[in-house]
C-alpha cells in the first residue's frame, strides 16, 4: 500500500476504514479479474487513487461535509 495511502487509512474512522478498504480490494479484484495492467494506488486530492494504465483514475474517501447540511 502506499506510505501515504495507508496514512490516510490509518486516520480515518473506523466504521470509514472498513469501508475504504473493502473498495480497496474491490478494486484490486476486479482489476485483477479483467487482467488489467498493474494498479497505481496514490493520493490525489486527499484521496486514494487507483488508476491502471490506459484506464480511468477511481478516487475514493470520505468528506463529512457533504452529508451535513
């Protein structure tokens, strides 16, 4: 995972983190099913970001702030 990832992950609630990494391995699985190119996992924008080469970037997190109104 990468240093930065895992950071994010290790801060965020844990009901979150359960969450973010079940996507997480959705990603990866289906990545690996479709015989995808290897899976770049970064942050981008404060967010994990999962992009195969020659495909489109997945982001995916968590912002409070749009669920409060």
């Amino acid at each position: 995972m990468d240093a930065r990832v895992a950071t994010l992950f290790d801060t965020t609630p844990y009901r979150m983190h359960k969450t973010l990494m079940a996507l997480r391995e959705l990603i990866y699985t289906c990545a690996s099913s479709l015989e995808c190119n290897e899976v770049e996992e970064s942050l981008k924008w404060g967010q994990p970001s999962y992009n195969v080469k020659g495909g489109s970037p997945i982001r995916i997190g968590f912002d409070i702030s749009i669920f409060v109104y």
